[in-house]
C-alpha cells in the first residue's frame, strides 16, 4: 500500500469535515446571534413602551390634579359664571404662568356648558380662530365625566389633553381644557432609553394648507411631500427618503426585518400603531435602537474564531501528514508478514485435512459398535420417562400448595398493613382537626377586623380630602398609589375567602378520611353506597388533580345492607386503577341506579384499557400489567372477593386505546340470607 493513498484518503475528507464544521459553526453563530438580537431588541423596545406608558399616566395625574386645583378657585368660579372673560383672562393668566413653567402645560381653554370655545387662555389675543370640536371634548359632554387622551392639534402635532366638567353647586357652568405637548415627553423617552423614536401621521387627518404654515414656522426639516402618505411629526434621528422607504415598506407591525443603514451606523427598529382617544389609529411611530457597536463586535468575533479555526486546521493537517507517512510505511511491511505467514498457514492446513480424515473413519468404527447400545439404552429412557411423569405431578401439587399459602400470607400482610394505616390515620386526622378549628376562628376574626380597618382608612381619607391643603393632598394621594393600597383592600377579602375554603376542604378531607378507614370491627349494615364513592373520590382528590374530570350520574338508590369498609377499599381500588390507566387528560364516569330487584353501579375511564387476553386474568391474585414495585397485584382479587362477599357480580368491558368499564350489581336478596363467606382469594379489608 503506497503511503501517499493512505494520506489521500485521510486527508481530504478530514480537511472536507474540518471546513463543513468551521461552515456550520460560522452559521450556527449568526443564527443564535440574530435570534438573540430580535428577543433583546423586543424586551429593549417593550420598556420603552412600558417607559411611554407610565410618563402618560403621570401626565394624566398631573393634570387631572391641576384641573381639580383651578375648578375650586373662588375667584375662577364667580368669573365663569358672570362670563366675565376680562377677569377670566387675568386670574387664569397668572396661574398659565406657573403651570406652565412648573409642569410644562402648554394648552390652556375655557369652554361654555354648550362646548364653545370663551377663551384661550396661553394665547388670549386668538379670538378668530375657531376652535376644533376635539374628541375628548364630544366624551366629556356626552358622559359629564373628565376625558384624557391624545389628540392631533390642527398644525399636525400630538397633545396630550383633559377636558373637565366644570360645575358649581350641581350645575354645569362650562369646561376647563389643558393640554401638554408630547414632544418634551418623547424626548424624556430618548433620555431614559437612548432610542430613536420617529412618529409619523396619515395625511388623510390633516390640513395641508394649515400643516405647511406652521412647518414654515417652526422650520420644520420634512416637507409634506417626503413620504406618499404620511407626514413626520417628530423624529430624534436625521430621517432620510431611504430609511422611511426601508421602514414603511411593508407596514407591518412590530419588529422590522432586516437592518436599517443610516450612513456608517446600522440600526433595528419596530413599528407601532398611533391611536387617538377613540382608540383609531392616526399614525405610526418608529423606535430605533443603533446596534452598530454589536454588529462590529460580533464581526470581530467571528474573524478571530475562523481564523484560529484555520491556524488549527493546518496545525493538524501537517501533524497529520508526517504520522500517516509512518503508518503507511508500517503498512506496507505488515503486508508483507501477512503474505509469509499465509504461505505458512496454507502447509499447517493440509496436515489438519490429514488428521481430520483419519479421525473420521475411528468415528465410523465406534458409530457401528453403539448400534448394540441403543436397545438397552431405549428400555433405560422409557423408565425414567415413567418416573419423570410421577416426579412432574408431585411438583405441580406442591406449586399448587405453595401459591396458595402465598395467598393467605398476602391477605394477612394486607390486613395488618391497613389496620396499622387506619390507626396512624386517625390519630393523624385528630391532631390536624384542633390546629384548623384555630384556624377557621382566626379567619373569620380577621376578615371582620379588616372591614374595621377599611372603613378607619376610608374615613381619614374623607378627612383629609376634604380638610388640607393641595399639597397635603396631592402626596397623600401619590403614597396612596405607590402603597397600592385600592390593591391591598381589593386583594386581601379574596386571600381570606381562599384561606376559609381551604380549610373548609381540609376538614372534608379529614371527615372522608375518618370515614374511609374506621378501625372497629367491621359491622353488616345499611350503607349508603353514594355516600361511599364520594368519600372515595375526595381521598383520591390529589390523584385526580385537575387533569381528570369526574362525572357523577347517580339516581336515587336505597341503603344496602352491606360492610362499609369492605365496599370503601372496593372503590378504592376500582378508582385508584381508573385513575392509574388515564395518562393526561382523561374522564371517569360513575353511574348509579337501582331496580326492584338490585343495585347497579357503573365506573368507566378514558384510560388506556386491557388486552383481551388479559381480561380473563385480572381477578388473579398478584397478577400486575404494572412495572414490579408499582403494584401487587391484589387490588381486583379483593374487589372480585368483595362482591362475591355480598351476593353480587362483576362485569368487566375494555377495548384498547378506548378505556374500561367496570359493572357491579348487587341483588336486594342478600337482606335475608347476609353476605356470603366466599372463598378468599387475596383476603378481606378490615379497615
């Protein structure tokens, strides 16, 4: 074997994996790279939304506070209702000036009962422009209630406004509008987050003639032509045709595909809908987060690892090379060992053909002597066939024998086993009934000291609204909130509520279990069978969980003279196989009915049902489908033994994949003749 074919054949397909796999790490990167991009720009973009959001809502309590503060001016009041507009104009003048330099409060108007504009108080010398009939003013007229939300002004710039129901002794005397300009409030969002943010408005809700004066104005950079549609209301970023063309392509909504050029600077944005008061959208606006820096660096990244992935490769391609120069050379002498030693095995293989010839006639010279043997030999076997026979009968007798002291053994362990369960449960139930009782009390007790509380808290807050100072009031109202007291009051009645109904079902729990594993002696008497499968059920609450729905379909039956604890371990054990059989989501059916001659009870599942060669097998003691150490094989052998117990009979229809349905019916003649001491199987439950 030449050595430069051992080297071929090694190192192209190894040089082949080492390129596909620097390929595919290369990949792998940029995928991993770019789906974390996207989730880190959606968390990024979604707090600025939450960001944009809590600055609204405390530009609503900024101003419903100030509106609430100018309506209870004496002075404003009695001018309003002279319609006195000169002394209007200089209360109002005065407090423009503090609001306005305080709060940023650039929109100030007084409106008559009937929604006409009396006065614009920032700008009282515009008597001639009408004023806009906005929505928030066509809210608060139909609902006498204060409006907030943001509104298009005439010029194309957003506000955000509250219009306020203005009465005085009951009756309506006019409105109060206030208004803050958005943009302070965008570029706060600019400072907190660093994103760009673009907003753009439909030029369908505009004015072209009075949107272009003011752009002139106030030397607006975007004409009204820059986009087809739309109009730029603001921007933080030196917006060009291509970046609007790249943005509003698609017009699709949330995380725009793809990067956004903007000169040497790469960005990602995401688009969101703009809506007015009415919840109409009116625009778009655009956030922008510069992802240059990541860019470069992952760049960077991928360089390095390729490049210290290639000085690797060719690192090994050369150790590679000398090594298999070696081995081909050892190759070729090994080949021609194998060619010397072959020629020596070819000669030692005819001497064996020789000896394997002589073997085989000895052997036809002791077949020809055995041929004697086989007569005697023949006689010998059918003897010991014979006491085979006998030997085989006597083992399955004492097979026989040992299953059934298996049994009893079993029954006896079961019983000791249960008894010892249901004296642990009792004591157990008794000592958690005292700490719930306590409970239970402390509860309630609670629950009507907290009304106590609330009204104590109602009252100072009355106290105090109606008794100090704006100022006084505008923190108490501020602690109010971030104390999250209206959450407090409002969440802890529903804790206590579920506090109480979960101690309610502890004691129900508690009550089935002392029910279901009483440690007298058992007694033949009148049961209530309904009763039974219920406390049933609520034992095997946890194994049902939320994931099995139990459908109860009982009709009226009578009480059956019968042992109550045998038929509580007899559902028991019908449920808990039931419950075992259903993975997932599943059903359990029980059915219950009662005729002049017997009582019939039926349990169905969804579960997984029984093989039908297996369903002849199931009453069998210790026979188990379950993984050993699951199951012991003697829930359905007590069942079996239970009914045949009380005169009764037992049904079983499985079909795989479709679930099983177990029938019991029990005849109303065991009244006179008592329970049956059938033979035991697995053994009796005694509680």
């Amino acid at each position: 074997m030449p050595k430069h074919n051992v080297r071929e054949k090694v190192l192209i397909p190894l040089s082949l994996t080492f390129g596909v796999l620097i390929v595919a790490f290369v990949w792998a990167g940029y995928g991993i790279r770019r789906a974390d991009e996207h989730l880190l720009l959606q968390q990024h973009f979604q707090g600025t939304q939450s960001v944009l959001t809590g600055l609204l809502k405390e530009e609503v309590a900024v101003l419903t506070s100030t509106v609430e503060f100018i309506s209870n001016r004496p002075a404003l009041q009695q001018a309003m209702v002279d319609h006195d507009l000169k002394r209007l104009s200089t209360e109002s003048g005065l407090l423009y000036e503090r609001i306005s330099s305080q709060l940023n409060i650039t929109h100030f108007y007084y409106h008559d009962p009937q929604g006409r504009l009396l006065l614009r108080v920032y700008f009282p010398e515009d008597v001639s422009t009408p004023a806009l009939r906005r929505k928030t003013m066509q809210l608060a007229m139909h609902s006498g209630q204060p409006q907030t939300g943001l509104e298009i002004g005439r010029h194309g710039t957003f506000a955000h406004r509250l219009v306020f129901p203005w009465y005085m002794a009951g009756e309506l005397i006019g409105y109060i509008e206030l208004g803050k300009d958005l943009k302070p409030t965008l570029d706060k969002i600019k400072e907190i987050t660093q994103i760009d943010l673009t907003v753009v408005i439909d030029k369908n809700n505009l004015n072209r003639e009075n949107w272009e004066s003011y752009a002139v104005k106030q030397q607006h950079p975007f004409p009204w032509d820059f986009m087809a549609e739309k109009v730029v209301s603001y921007t933080t970023i030196n917006l060009t045709r291509k970046m609007a063309d790249q943005i509003f392509k698609d017009s699709k909504y949330g995380i725009i595909d793809g990067h956004i050029d903007f000169g040497q600077r790469s960005f990602r944005g995401a688009l969101l809908p703009v809506a007015d008061t009415q919840d109409q959208r009116v625009g778009d606006m655009v956030m922008l987060a510069d992802v240059t820096g990541q860019e470069m660096a992952f760049y960077g990244f991928l360089i390095l690892v390729v490049g210290f992935g290639l000085l690797l490769c060719g690192a090994l391609f050369v150790f590679s090379y000398g090594v298999l120069g070696r081995v081909g050379r050892q190759l070729t002498a090994g080949a021609d060992l194998l060619r010397r030693e072959s020629a020596s095995l070819s000669e030692v293989n005819f001497q064996l053909q020789k000896e394997i010839d002589i073997r085989k006639q000895a052997e036809e010279r002791l077949r020809n002597l055995n041929l004697t043997l086989e007569g005697r030999v023949s006689e010998r076997t059918g003897e010991l066939e014979q006491q085979n026979v006998i030997l085989e009968q006597n083992r399955r007798a004492l097979e026989k024998a040992y299953e059934e002291l298996q049994e009893k053994q079993a029954a006896i362990l079961h019983q000791d086993k249960m008894a010892c369960i249901g004296q642990l449960a009792a004591g157990v139930a008794h000592d958690i009934n005292n700490p719930v009782g306590f409970i239970s009390h402390n509860l309630t007790l609670f629950s009507r000291y907290f009304q106590r509380l609330q009204q104590l808290f109602a009252l100072q807050k009355q106290l105090i609204m109606a008794r100090a100072s704006l100022d006084i009031k505008m923190a108490c109202e501020k602690d109010w909130r971030d104390l999250k007291v209206d959450e407090v009051f409002a969440e802890v009645p529903v804790m206590l509520q579920e506090c109480q109904v979960g101690t309610t079902r502890i004691t129900q729990i508690v009550q089935s279990l002392r029910t279901f594993i009483r440690s007298e002696t058992p007694k033949y008497e009148l049961t209530n069978l309904q009763q039974c499968l219920d406390s049933t059920l609520t034992l095997l609450r946890h194994e049902l969980g939320t994931r099995i729905r139990v459908v109860k379909e009982y009709r009226p039956i009578p009480l059956f003279p019968a042992y109550t604890q045998q038929m509580n371990q007899l559902f028991m054990n019908l449920l808990l196989n039931a419950c075992q059989s259903i993975e997932g989501r599943g059903e359990i059916v029980i059915r219950t009915w009662a005729t002049d001659q017997q009582i019939s009870i039926v349990i169905s599942d969804s579960g997984c049902g029984i093989p039908p060669e297996l369903c002849e097998r199931i009453y069998e003691p210790f026979f188990t489908t379950k993984p050993i150490g699951a199951g012991t094989g003697l829930g359905l052998s007590i069942v079996y033994e239970a009914v045949t117990r009380h005169q009764g009979s037992l049904k079983v229809q499985s079909e795989v994949g479709r679930g099983t349905t177990f029938t019991l019916c029990f005849p109303f003649n065991n009244q006179k003749t008592g329970p049956v001491d059938a033979p035991t199987r697995a053994g009796d439950f005694h509680g």
